[in-house]
C-alpha cells in the first residue's frame, strides 16, 4: 500500500503511458522495476507500444480517426510482443529461415547487424559477470576519508567513470543534498573523489543516470560474450527503462541493443519500434545513425522487402565513415541488389 499523499503503482504506470512522469519520478519506476519482474513487463510493454505509437506514420488518405484507431491496434499488438519477447529464446525459433548475426559472427549469406559495444562471444571484457555477480547500483555510500580525498563503495561495475558528478546526501532522503564529488579515480568496485567542506563518512551519494546505463550496457554486453542471449536481451530492456530519462544518444545506444539482440533471438518483429525511434532521434552525422539504419535494413530484408533494406542500406552507408562498418554495410547492400 502506498503511503498517505503518495501515488499508487497503477497510477504510475498510467502517467508514464501518458508521459506524465518527471524525470526522477521515471528514474524510480525503471529502479523500482529491476527487483519487480512484474513491473518490468508492464514498463517494457508500455515502452515498446510508445516506441510505436511515436515512430512517424506512413501517409494516407484516410480520415485522423481512422488513423488513430490504426496506431492504437499497432502499439496493442507491440506490447503483447514485448511481453511475449521476455519469455526464454529458447522457447520458439526465429520466424524467418532468413537469420541475422552481429557482424563478427556472421556467415557468407547472413544479413549482418551493427551494434557498438556487443563484443564477440567469449571474449574477455573489463566488467565480466562471475557466476555471484551483483547488480549495478545507483546509491552508495562514503566509507571513510583520508588525507582529503573521500572513498566510495560504487565503481566501475556501477558505470562510473572518471570526472562523473556524484550527489551526496545526508542520509536516505533524496532531497538533502549537500553538494555534489567528482570522480578523480574509479576501480572495479570503488571509487575516489576530492573531499568537500561537508564531505562526511558514511553520508550517501547516488550515481548520475548516465551511468547507471552505462553499467547496464556494459553487462549486457559481457552477458552476450558469455553466451547468455536471453539474460542480454533483458539487461538490455532494463538498460531502455534507464535511459528513458537520459540524452537521446543513450536512449538510441539503448534502443539500438535492445532491438539487436530481440532479432537475435528470434523477435525481429518488436525489433521495428525501437529502431526506428532510435533513428528518428539521431543526426545522420551520428555514427550510431548508420548502425542503426543498416538494422532496419536487416529487418526490412528479413521481411522479404528487398527494395527497402537496399534504402536503408544506402543510408546507412552514407552516414557511416568507420572502415570495417561500411565493409559490413557495402556487403549487405550488394547481397540485397544481387551483384556478387
């Protein structure tokens, strides 16, 4: 039950469908929903159906209400799939004989996604995931000060960086603040920071949500390199929940690896939202922007739609300048057009 003044948990959820949350009201739903599994479906679908709702619609001579009745099926339909999309991967099969691979994986014939930051698989990463691993955090506390610089107990598994600003508070009560530390260190699983004037053990700092996106991306991707599709496909939902309330190229880094491994394990048709989100926030002078379009084109040549994916493709290419990318983007458009 919630507290006297205090909203309940379905009228959260409705002002978020409705985009009526602050951001700090929305970074606490999405912390709230990575320890409510519950929660976690119903953030995702509502997500998703948004994600559809909000990509630009084809033209049509139909009248609004028409229309409107159409975009409403459509995020419907996308949030019965995002909820579905949760279930293991192993539980049904991709619907295309036709399947991706992130381009390091892939073989002669297979269209190749693009998506920075998924490493290969088994390779060694900086944040891997032991078999007793915690979650990141977004709240910590420091532990002690010495010779004026205060210790912390977050660090880089927590997404934390050098010269990131963390708020320090007195205790729990997230409107005490008494000043902010920035980073001057950070190791696996603490950190470093000049101390302040004010600066006390054992007072609590809470990370900016950048970071904590960031240590959601970056288990994801060690998920991935060990193996564990199903486990990154949900890191990476989490990591859009995070997001929802960062700049936009996080909320498309997000977007864009969420939709990536969705088609990798076998959900291309909930992958379509959220890319074209992604791109529709992005500038072509983005490099996330050719990944992105040449994902779309992967999902529009899963499609059978040949002419598409060689749009998406071209566009891809033209926005992309990294060499190894548009090597992957050049041989997908030409297996597309058909001169090999």
């Amino acid at each position: 039950m919630p507290e006297p003044g205090q909203p309940s948990p379905q009228d959260l959820l409705e002002r978020y469908a409705a985009a009526g949350l602050s951001p700090a009201e929305s970074r606490e739903v999405a912390q709230q929903s990575l320890a409510d599994p519950e929660l976690f479906e119903e953030l995702t679908a509502i997500a998703l159906a948004k994600a559809a709702v909000s990509s630009p619609p084809r033209p049509s001579k139909t009248a609004r209400p028409r229309r409107l009745i159409m975009w409403l099926a459509a995020a419907a339909s996308i949030a019965v799939v995002a909820v579905y999309s949760l279930r293991p991967p192993g539980l049904r099969e991709a619907r295309s004989p036709l399947a991706p691979a992130l381009a390091d994986a892939a073989k002669r014939g297979q269209p190749m996604l693009l998506s920075a930051g998924l490493l290969p698989r088994d390779s060694p990463v900086f944040r891997d995931i032991p078999s007793t691993r915690r979650a990141p955090r977004s709240s910590g506390r420091i532990v002690s000060i010495e010779e004026g610089f205060a210790s912390i107990d977050l660090g880089a598994l927590d997404g934390l960086a050098i010269g990131d600003e963390l708020q320090v508070y007195r205790d729990e009560a997230p409107t005490d603040s008494v000043g902010t530390l920035t980073l001057s260190s950070v190791f696996r699983d603490h950190a470093q920071a000049l101390a302040g004037r004010n600066t006390r053990a054992g007072q609590i700092v809470r990370a900016p949500v950048a970071a904590q996106v960031r240590a959601m991306l970056d288990q994801t991707s060690a998920l991935y390199a060990r193996g564990d599709l199903g486990g990154a496909r949900i890191t990476a939902s989490q990591a859009v929940q995070l997001a929802e309330s960062g700049d936009v190229r996080q909320r498309a880094e997000a977007w864009n690896r969420f939709a990536v491994l969705l088609m990798l394990t076998g959900d291309p048709d909930a992958a379509g939202p959220p890319l074209r989100r992604a791109v529709a926030a992005l500038s072509q002078s983005d490099p996330l922007y050719g990944d992105c379009a040449n994902n779309l084109g992967v999902l529009a040549e899963l499609a059978n739609d040949r002419r598409g994916a060689a749009e998406w493709y071209a566009k891809a290419l033209g926005a992309t300048k990294d060499e190894p990318d548009r090597q992957v983007i050049e041989s997908n458009l030409t297996r597309v057009r058909g001169s090999h």
